[in-house]
C-alpha cells in the first residue's frame, strides 16, 4: 500500500489470449521513480513508482508491441517522466499525451512532438482536478491544432451533457477515456450509457477507449457486468476504438487488477481476430503512427 492506494500486481498472469503482432497499449501511465522525477505539488493524490523499465517489461510480457503513455494529473503539467519514457522504449515504440496548459511555450510544444507526444489531455473529474476554466481548455486546443495532435478527455458520463457545448467546440479528432465512464450498475441500456454512445454517433471523429473494466465494475473480476459496454462500442465503432491496460492504476482501492486477466478481456469485447485487429493494431497506428507499418514495431 503507498499513501493512497493499492500497489500494482507484482506478477501478472501470461494472458490466455495472444495480442496480434504489433498489438498497441494505448492508455497508461509512468510515475516517477519520485526521487528522480517528483510529483506535481497540486496533485490530489500520490502514487506509487511506477517507473518505466517496469511498462516496458509488462509490454514484453502481455504481448505488446507499443505504448501509448499518457500524462496523469499526479505529474500535472511536468512530462518529464513521461517523456524520458517515450525516449528510451526503442524506436517508434511509443508515443505520448501530455498535460499542458494554454500558455505552454512553443519550444515546449515542439519539444513533446519531437520525444513522440501526439495528444494533449484535458481531465475533467473533479476528484482529480480543481474548476479550470473551460476557456483554457479551448485556448490549448487551440495551440496544439497546428501540430496536429488530439484531445483527449477524461469525465465521467453524468457530466458529459453540461460538457457537449464545450467539446462541440473543440476541432479535430476527440479520444474519451474510459468508455466515458458509464454507470455499470445501470446496465448497458442504461440513460449514461445512452448519453455516450449518442455522442460518438453525432461526432464522427470522436474515438472512444474501452479500458478499464477495473474501475466501471460493480461486480468485481472477470467483469462480467462491463463487457457488454466494450463490446457494443467494439461493434458499433469498430474504426474509432482503442484499448488499454491503465497500468499502474492510480486511485484502484477495491482490487488491485491482474493485467494478464485484463488482456483476457479483450475477445469478450472483439470477439472476431478482425475486430481485435482494428482494435489493437489498426486503429492506434492510424491515430499514432500514421503511415507507418505494425512491423516495424517488433
Ligand atoms: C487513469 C484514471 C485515473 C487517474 C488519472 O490523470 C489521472 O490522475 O487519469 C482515475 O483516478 O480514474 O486513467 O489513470
């Protein structure tokens, strides 16, 4: 146990299912070691290390090809960590989402996309972030337009209405984190579920992650109770999905998930090797490493 929460699994289960070659984790996170790079003093909680030789090895071990690491809100504004991770994972075997905000510097901005940034992360859960006002949030989208990078937005399903005047606003490929946080207990028929689905339907560049079965649960492991979310956005936006582990999990207080048994969800939610493709391989290397081939990675 660190200060705040559960640690992540020592020894994860080798999944029973095999990843495709060049298979992408696109959502987790490197924090720290603290001693070399400290967590942000505004953050709301503090993690365990979790430093990058040990995303690398997990990567090895699950079957993956390439890394997607993406900023947490315990580093704030500080992508060194993150950034130091992007350039020793081996060529081309990761690329990054950073938290910057509206006044960033444009040798910073360049900076990230030179180490292999290629999305910006706005955060709207109000037990990870303060009130920033939204009026930020558009003048860094704007920033990082004519790099070319993404938003990618964290909130959970029930604000998602007061959101959508703001998100219409926001140019460009939009990622929601999380399958945009459902109320499981509600059922995959739900009004949450609804609400979110209706607006990946009404926006065609907006993609979606069906990770984190972890924290949608009600019922616990296998996740039994999330696997009709992941798998109806799966069938429905077979080209606009992706998927990762979360590794290492921050703020996890009811179980600690095996990353092995969480790989193993995947052909519940992709049952076809073709949906698992576009999943894993396809859909990430369009929106990260465009143009290049899933080889090349491994
Ligand atoms: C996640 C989820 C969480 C944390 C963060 O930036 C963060 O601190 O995203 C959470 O607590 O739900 O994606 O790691």
């Amino acid at each position: 146990m660190s200060e705040d929460h559960l640690e992540f699994h020592p020894a994860p289960k080798v999944p029973e299912f095999r990843p495709p070659v060049g298979a992408v984790d696109a959502h987790c996170h490197i924090f720290g070691p603290a001693a070399k790079f400290p967590f942000a003093p505004e953050r709301k909680y503090t993690p365990v290390d979790a430093p990058k030789e040990r995303l690398f090895a997990l990567r090895d071990h699950l079957g993956f090809a390439r890394n997607v690491i993406v900023q947490a809100t315990c580093h704030g504004k500080d992508n060194a960590a993150m950034v130091d991770a992007l350039l020793d994972a081996g060529p081309g075997r990761a690329r990054g989402v950073a938290i910057v905000d509206m006044d960033v510097a444009d040798a910073e901005l360049e900076a990230l996309h030179a180490a292999g940034v290629r999305g910006v992360r706005f955060n709207f859960l109000k037990r990870l972030v303060g009130n920033a006002p939204l009026e930020r949030y558009a003048r860094t989208a704007e920033r990082i337009e004519a790099l070319g990078w993404h938003v990618v937005v964290y909130f959970e399903a029930h604000e998602l209405a007061d959101l959508e005047p703001f998100l219409s606003k926001i140019p460009g490929v939009l990622v929601v984190d999380h399958m945009g946080r459902p109320d499981v207990a509600e059922g995959v028929g739900g009004p949450s579920f609804a609400r979110v689905l209706a607006f990946m339907e009404g926006r065609p560049d907006a993609w979606i992650k069906v990770s984190c079965p972890e924290r949608l649960t009600v019922a616990g492991p296998p996740y039994d109770d999330v696997v009709p979310f992941g798998r109806t956005l799966v069938e429905r936006f077979p080209d606009r999905v992706l998927w990762g582990t979360d590794w290492p999990h921050p703020n996890m207080r009811s179980h600690m998930p095996d990353d092995g048994a969480l790989v193993d969800v995947i052909p519940r939610i992709a049952p076809t090797a073709e949906l698992q493709r576009k999943l894993l391989v396809d859909n990430p290397m369009r929106l990260y490493w465009p143009g290049e081939t899933a080889e090349g990675g491994r």
